[in-house]
C-alpha cells in the first residue's frame, strides 16, 4: 500500500504541485489516528498556501496541501480510546488533507455519519463551517436578519447564502455579473460588483432592510468604512477574506502578486483588529479566523460540525458541488481557482481509481 499526495517543494503556481508515493504508511503516535482519505479541499485557501499568501500561518516546505479531510480510521495510536477502525470523521487540517492516508491528533477529530457522500460531507468541514460561525457565532443572526454577503458566488459566500435561505435569512449577494443565476437560485437578491450602478444598488437595499444586521466580506474589494456604513445600528460585519484583493493583483498581469497582496492583507487585518478594539466599536467589526475559532472553542467547533452534517442529512442544505476531481488533475482546479472560474466547490476526491480519469465526474448542487 502507498500514500499518494499533493506536495509542493517551492511556493508558487499551480506547476508547483506535485503527485507524490511514499511507499510506506504514515504510524500513528499516541493520542493520533491515520486516517484513509475519501476527500479533500481544492479551495482559494490552499491557492493561498501554494503561493505563500495565507496570512496566519508559518509555512514550512516540503509541505502537501489540503485544508480538511473526511475518510475512514485505518489505524489507531496508544492511548486512543474514543475511535475505532472503521470510524468516519472529519479534521480540518491547514496542510496535509491532500492525501490518501493521514496521521491526525484523535482528539479535534468529529464524527462523521456513514450514509453521506464524501464529496457532499467535504464542504462542510471548512467553506459551510466558516460561513456558519461566521453567521450565528459571531454576528448572533436571528430569522428575519437582513444578510449582505459579499463575495455571494465563492465556496464561503454559496454556503452563507445555502445557510441563510435554510434558517430564514433574507440575503443579499454581490458577485460578478455571471453569477447571477447562481446566487438568485439560492433565494438571495443578487447585485453585481462588475455593474456601473453596484453602489447605487447597494445604497438603495441599505435603506430598503434600514441597514443590514450581517454584513460577511469574503472580499474586501470595497473600503471598509463603505462597508460598515451599510450595516444597521445594531448590525455586525465579519470579514473573513481577501479574495478581491488577490484577484485585482492576478488580473493585473502580476504573476507574483505576493507582496500586494501581502500588503493589502496586512492593512486590512491591522485596520479590523484596530476597529474591533475601539471602544463602542468591539460588536461592529470582527475578523473571522476559523483556525483561531477552532483552537479557542474546540467545542464550537464539534457541536457546529456536526450540527451541519445534521442538516445535510435532513436536506435542509446542499452544498453545490462545481466538479470532482481525482489527484492527477489537482493542478487544474488550482488554476481554475486562480483565474476565478469557480462557482461553487471543487472537491478532490481520494477513493477515485489512480491513473484515472475523474474529468467526467462531475457533481449537480443536488448529487
Ligand atoms: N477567515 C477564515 O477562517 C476563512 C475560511 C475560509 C475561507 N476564507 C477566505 O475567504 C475568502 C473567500 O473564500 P472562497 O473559498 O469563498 O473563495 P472563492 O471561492 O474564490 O470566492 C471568491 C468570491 O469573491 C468574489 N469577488 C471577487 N472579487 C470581488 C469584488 N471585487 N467584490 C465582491 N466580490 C468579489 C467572487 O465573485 P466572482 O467569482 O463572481 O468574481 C467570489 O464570489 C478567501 O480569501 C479565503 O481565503 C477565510
């Protein structure tokens, strides 16, 4: 038995990932568990880790991607006595999901129910859960609470507009204009950043809802003190992300769009900390680190997950799933992330056959 993986030994594109085998299985410690991967992330984080971007985290190379995971124990460490073999859990990981086998620490595992598919379970772990904390943890929403999710069309923003439509909240979504379609289906009012009028737009909704009561930024494209003037009296902006940022660079032709972003990520993040610690100001704006979150409110963290799993075997959520794909073709989900063509969720999916060819395996919102 081999573990196949995606490493990077340098940051950069997307040619920098490479398939790896290492032929012997990974032996868990004490209070560790191996895990045999069903599937992992193929999201904007991990483009973020490739390319050395991700603001929080010291990155040490050779390093193999992957930002969660979901699968099966296959074998138990000493000292171990909540799982056994066979069990089905999910982590979130930061790097080290994109593989077959993985030695995790037992104790942040969740339990996974056994009748969901693995690609459908995947998004859960971090897009929805990001998207749900960042909505009833930190903004406290209740039904009826007007929503304005910015970034409406990514893997975060999907999954906000998923949650907002699952517990009453009416949403509103910016994105591009070509993703219209995809963010009024999920029940949301939809503005394009692209439109002449987008301001405009969003004044008019602004007094239309008196203000909104949640405000997530997955982009941070406008300047936060336009943002936070949308927000209600009461309201709350978390901003989670920085995806205008990095896209503005890319498009611009820089291919090494490292220290602009670096510098637009840094700005922001000390200009939020800065607002959130004003006094009178600390309930108005947060930033939203689901990696902190987690290792704070480790039981936040448990009850969230499985409270989304929950959910998705009722179906009252169902994670939109773009395309699935195997790990030879890993490094075309990064470049489709890079160029922005995303609509939804790339999932890397594990169990495929090796030396497949998983283009064919496409998944609908409602596989
Ligand atoms: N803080 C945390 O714990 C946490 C957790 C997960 C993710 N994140 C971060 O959150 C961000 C979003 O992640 P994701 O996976 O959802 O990314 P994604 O799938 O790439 O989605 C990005 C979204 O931003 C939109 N966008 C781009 N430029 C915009 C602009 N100028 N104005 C408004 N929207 C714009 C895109 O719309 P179009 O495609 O239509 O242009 C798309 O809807 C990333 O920065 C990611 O690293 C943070």
């Amino acid at each position: 038995m081999v573990v196949k993986r995606l490493e990077i030994r340098a940051f950069g594109g997307p040619e920098v990932i490479q398939l790896v085998e290492d032929v012997a299985l990974p032996v868990p410690g004490p209070g560790e568990v191996r895990v045999r991967v069903e599937a992992s992330s193929l999201v904007f984080t991990d483009m973020l880790i490739r390319r050395n971007l991700y603001p929080v985290l010291k990155l040490r190379l050779p390093l193999t991607l992957g930002y969660d995971m979901v699968g099966f124990i296959d074998a138990v460490g000493p000292g171990v006595t909540r799982w056994q073999l066979g069990d089905r859990v999910a982590d979130l990981t930061q790097v080290g999901g994109n593989a077959t086998h993985l030695v995790c620490r037992a104790a942040t595992l969740v339990a996974v129910p056994q009748g969901l598919a693995a690609t459908q379970v995947e998004p859960l772990i971090l897009s929805y859960m990001t998207a749900y904390q960042a909505l009833f943890r930190e903004a406290e929403a209740k039904l009826g609470d007007p929503v304005l999710i910015l970034g409406a069309s990514g893997a975060v923003g999907l999954a906000a507009l998923d949650l907002c439509r699952a517990f009453g909240l009416p949403a509103v979504g910016v994105a591009s204009a070509q993703r219209e379609s995809v963010v009024t289906s999920l029940g949301a009012t939809f503005v394009a950043y692209d439109a002449g009028d987008a301001a405009a737009q969003l004044d008019r909704l602004t007094r239309d809802f008196k203000g909104f009561k949640v405000i997530l930024d997955a982009a941070r494209g406008e300047a936060l003190s336009t943002v936070m003037a949308r927000l209600a009296p009461d309201g709350r902006l978390v901003a989670l992300g920085f995806s205008a940022a990095f896209r503005s660079a890319h498009q611009a032709g820089d291919a090494s769009p490292r220290l602009f972003a670096r510098l637009r990520f840094a700005f922001d993040f000390l200009r939020i900390k800065g607002l959130s610690s004003w006094p009178g100001s600390s309930r108005r704006v947060v930033f939203y680190d689901i990696w902190d979150r987690r290792t704070r409110h480790p039981e936040w963290f448990q009850d969230d997950l499985s409270a989304l799993f929950g959910l998705l075997e009722a179906r009252r959520i169902a994670p939109r799933i773009q395309r699935v794909f195997g790990l030879e073709e890993a490094a075309d989900a990064h470049r489709l992330i890079e160029a922005g063509q995303v609509e939804g969720r790339l999932v890397l999916d594990l169990t495929l056959p090796s030396g497949g060819d998983a283009s064919g395996h496409h998944a609908g919102a409602d596989a």
